[in-house]
C-alpha cells in the first residue's frame, strides 16, 4: 500500500510572522512534521506545499522529497485548506509517479503530535475502512452544558440542547476540539470529493498536551515551553 505525506504552510502568517521556519526547540517550526512523517516509515514520499520560497528551501533542507510551489490562488488569506492539500497531493503524484491509496496532511503548526499518533490514525483509516480520519481531545467546553450562543436577539443560549436538560458536564455527550493535527483520508474518496466530514469520517483520540495549534505568539509560547518540560523529562 502507497502513502503519501501533504504538509502544506502559507508564507503570509499574520498571527505569528514567518512562523513556518521560525525556530522551536533548535529547529524551524515545519521541520517538527516533516522529521515526524519520515520517522514514521509509513510514506512513499513527503511533499510540503508553500507559496513561499524560503519555506519551500527550509523543507527541502529537512528532508522533504517534493516542494510544491502553491498557487497564488490557494495562498491568499481567505482562501480554503483543502484545496490547496488536493494541489498538493496530484503534484506529488505527478513528480513522483506514485499512485497513493491512502494520505496524510500534517499541519505544520500542531508539533505537539507524536509519531505514534500518526500510526494510529492512519491504523484507524485502514483497519476501518472509512473515508477519513480526524484528530482531537477532550472538549474543554460542552454545547450541551456550558458553550453558549448569543442570537440576533442579544439572547444567550446554549449551543445544543437535549429533551432533558443537562444538570453536571459528566453527563453531556461526549464532545471533541478538533486540533488539527493529523487528517488521513482514502486518496480516490477524497479526490472525487474533496472534504474534511463525510457520513463515516472517524476521529482518533489525542491527549490534550498534544493538541495544541499554533496562531498566536502566546501559542507560540506555550507549545516551545511544553516542548522544553518534555525534553527535561
């Protein structure tokens, strides 16, 4: 079975300027997924997508095997993900002449993951045989008992309610942060229909002390520090 890794980073960041190759833990940001997928073993090739030619240069230096440069039209600040991860993934295939079964985004902001997490999403995908695997932890907010909406109105609501209200956190549904970390999908499900939900997409469960995004210098912070406690461990 052929996999192939997608890393796709924007050169424009606004939170967190050029935070793709600024340096975490001795290292530029990016670099933390790209060692991670190819630790792993689990991929044919690893292609990072950028409109950037710097990023493109630092991944190349870490051992990316493809630099896909981005078309302007999937790098501008509105623009969506999942096209510019399908870009991506039919450049790869065609540089390299592989035809992947299944794929991999890492996001390059989510260095917290664990390459065991990898295998195990994308085990999920294989052993299951659904069309996508997502990640996330534990919500730290439940619509169903303390995440609330304000209407049109100015009227204050919860964001989900059930026919018999919810008296304790305990008792709500289950409810997850997605944090971005990992998508696995089916490579021909995908590309002839590309999307993050599908009727059977299924979530992996990571901790949350791996599930931090970064987008603002205080995440910035925040991931460099834990990333220090765990090298003193």
């Amino acid at each position: 079975m052929s996999r192939i890794c997608t890393i796709c980073a924007r050169g424009g960041s606004k939170g967190v300027p050029n935070k793709n190759v600024r340096e975490l833990a001795g290292r530029p940001l990016i670099a933390h997924s790209i060692l991670q997928a190819r630790e792993s073993g689990l991929f044919d090739a690893v292609a990072v997508s950028s409109d950037s030619e710097n990023i493109l240069e630092v991944a190349r230096q870490w051992g990316a095997d493809y630099q896909i440069r981005r078309p302007d039209d999937l790098a501008s600040d509105t623009a969506a993900k999942v096209p510019a991860i399908r870009h991506c993934l039919e450049e790869a295939e065609r540089i390299s002449g592989i035809r992947c079964s299944v794929f991999v985004d890492l996001d390059a902001t989510s260095p917290l993951r664990s390459v065991a997490d990898i295998h195990g999403a994308v085990a999920l995908l294989e052993s299951q045989k659904v069309t996508n695997v997502i990640t996330g932890a534990t919500a730290r907010r439940s619509p169903y008992f303390n995440l609330v909406e304000i209407d049109d109105l100015g009227k204050v609501k919860l964001s989900k309610s059930l026919e018999k209200p919810v008296v304790r956190r305990q008792d709500a549904p289950r409810c997850f942060d997605m944090n971005a970390s990992i998508y696995v999908w089916n490579r021909d499900a995908f590309l002839n229909h590309p999307a993050v939900f599908y009727e059977d997409t299924s979530l992996f469960e990571m901790p949350e002390s791996r599930s931090h995004d970064i987008d603002t210098e205080l995440d910035f912070e925040w991931v460099e520090f834990l990333m220090s406690r765990k090298e003193q461990s």
